[in-house]
C-alpha cells in the first residue's frame, strides 16, 4: 500500500469501499448517521442462506487505531471471490468521527468499544437490530494498541481446553511484525501474545463489542491487535495475515 493518503480520511476510505464493490457480491449501504458522519454496512448479496460459513468483521470502532479499517479494505480487494461462497456483515469503520479526529472516543467523549450493554446508544441503536436472530461462525473486531510492541489477540475463554487457531493467527501476523512480548496486557494475563479473557472477569467500564458478540452471536471471536506506533504499511499486512488465517478456519 502507497502511503498517498491521510490514513484518517474516512471520505477516502469510503470512497475506496464503493470503488472497490462495483461488480461485487458485497453491496454498501448507510444505516445511520453518527455525529455528523455516514454509518456504513457492507453484507454479502448471500447474507443469511442456509448452508454457508458466516462472517463478522468490525474496524475503526476506536479513530486512532486507523490500520484496522484500510486493512479490511484492502484484505476485501484481494478476496472478492471469497464472498460468493460466504455470509458476511462487514462494517468498515464504526467511529468516523473518531477516524477523522484522530482519536479512540466519539465527539461525546465516549468509548465506543464500551457501550455493547446499552441498546439505547447512537452506536448500538443503528447496528444490534441489524444482527438480531444472527449466528456467526467467526467474529473478528479488528484493533490497535498504543503501547503494544508488537501483534497480539483476544479469545474470550469459553471452557475446556482451547485449540490452536489463536497461536496460527499470530503466526500469519509474524511474517510482518513480532508478536507482543509482554506478560500482562491491559491488566490480564497475556502468553506468547495470547490473552483468554473470562466472561466473568469483564471491564468495568462497560461490555465491549467482543464480549456482545460471544453471548448473542456465535462463540467463536477473535480481536486482532496491531501497534499503532510501528509502520502504517506493516500494520495494514500484519492484519490482513490474520484476517485471512482465521477465515481459512471456517472455510474449508
């Protein structure tokens, strides 16, 4: 990727999206307005037929943490073909004023990865009816990390023992950028870039997109995490490495 572009040009990303979908089997449409800015969702023409993997993917939902939503577009662009043997709901970018600014909060200050308890928020009011009675065979919320020195993820601990598709993600991700050597992220325990949050143990601030997505639809998630501080073109690839190694585990 040419670095031509402010990577917090949310005009620029969506005008890419809708260049990007003509001919495609994903359609774009605006399903609200959040301080002042378009809310988009992109859905395959598929969407919800019987028999085939299904999809969730978020970017952007924190503005500075720009890497998410350009590697989404781009990871999209390589695979069209993918999406006429998949149900998927993608949603490019879910704080634009946030992206434009520069910045994790919306214009009220608001941590939007906090708010997934509150039916009655901007954010939530426009997106969770769009999910209602959905499944999900693979939920991706894709992030950043200021601090981070290198990738890691996110797998909401559901009990028993766990595979290996976290620790093959990271994998994909290594081939562009190392895998985060701290122990403890965010107060949790982290191991070779591995954190297994427990539903139980939740943040206090809120219940973030992830966890919503795990109790209502479907349990198998993974926030993927880039640093934000390194490279704009080796964070966009190290995503769309991981992207595409989950993914491969619902499509066979």
């Amino acid at each position: 990727m040419r670095q031509s572009y402010s990577v917090h040009n949310y005009q620029a990303l969506m005008h890419r999206w809708k260049t990007l979908l003509v001919g495609c089997d994903l359609y774009l449409q605006e399903i609200s307005v959040l301080d002042d800015f378009p809310l988009f969702e992109i859905r395959t023409h598929c969407q919800g037929k019987e028999g085939l993997p299904s999809l969730y993917i978020s970017a952007g939902i924190h503005g500075d943490e720009p890497a998410s939503s350009w590697a989404l577009l781009q990871w999209v662009g390589k695979n069209k073909k993918l999406f006429q043997k998949l149900s998927a709901i993608l949603y490019p970018c879910l704080n634009p004023w946030g992206m434009v600014n520069n910045t994790r909060s919306n214009q009220s200050g608001q941590d939007m990865n906090r708010i997934w308890d509150d039916a009655d928020s901007e954010l939530t009011r426009a997106i969770l009816p769009r999910l209602h009675g959905l499944s999900f065979d693979l939920s991706l919320t894709l992030h950043e990390d200021y601090d981070a020195n290198g990738i890691y993820l996110y797998e909401p601990y559901l009990g028993g023992r766990n595979d290996l598709v976290a620790s093959e993600i990271l994998r994909a991700g290594k081939k562009f950028l190392p895998i985060d050597r701290r122990k403890r992220i965010e107060g949790r325990i982290c191991k070779q870039g591995i954190i297994r949050p427990r539903l139980s143990n939740l943040p206090e601030d809120g219940i973030p997109e992830a966890i919503y997505l795990v109790r209502n639809h479907g349990r198998r998630h993974f926030t993927i995490e880039t640093p934000s501080e390194e490279n704009f073109v080796q964070r966009v690839n190290a995503q769309q490495e991981m992207i595409d190694c989950a993914i491969k585990q619902i499509i066979k």
